[in-house]
C-alpha cells in the first residue's frame, strides 16, 4: 500500500471542525486508534491581489497570521476523499496542501 503525508495549513477555528470530519471518515484512524494528526503553530504570510476574496485580509496588503499546520497519514487511494473534505470546510479561497509521498 502507497502511503502520503499531508500537510494543511488552516486557520485554528477550522482545525476542529476539519479533525472531526477526517476522522469520522475514517482518514485518521491508524490500526486501533483516531484521531491520529499532528499540529504545529505556523505564521502565515499572503497579499491578496485584485480579483481574490480573502477570507482574511485586504486587497494589495501583505498579511501576517498565525496559523495551524495539520499532518497526517493517508493510503494514496483516499485523496480524492480527503481533498473533498478539505475543500468544504476550509475557508480559504485556495487551501495551501501538501501531499507528500512515503517511502
């Protein structure tokens, strides 16, 4: 089986709600245990351009926020899944996320 990293970076009141839904997908469930990721405390950095709708921000202003770095483990195979979950509840016009592949 074909394992990758994922790495999520979301604000800390969507952490929560994204955890929850992961894990009652069974994404976090590693033998008999859940709720199995990590979190680390990021600073974020980002200047919305014209056209964007930032979630947080404003047009042509380089912002700084505190941020959560979510990781954990998925069998390849359930990305699509857990792509779907991201995108429906984060609230970022573009969700930085990473899937990184194991050896």
């Amino acid at each position: 089986m074909s394992y990758l990293k994922v790495e999520i970076f979301v604000p800390e009141d969507f952490v929560v709600e994204l955890a929850n839904d992961l894990n009652e997908a069974d994404i976090f469930r590693e033998g008999n245990y859940d709720y199995t990721f990590s979190l680390t405390k990021v600073e974020g950095h980002w200047r919305p351009l014209e056209g964007a709708d930032p979630y947080d921000g404003v047009i042509g202003q380089v912002q700084t926020r505190e941020e959560m770095k979510m990781e954990f483990r998925i069998a390849e195979e359930d990305r699509e899944e857990v792509q779907r979950i991201i995108d429906r509840i984060h609230p970022y016009e573009v969700p930085v996320v990473n899937y990184i592949p194991l050896a």
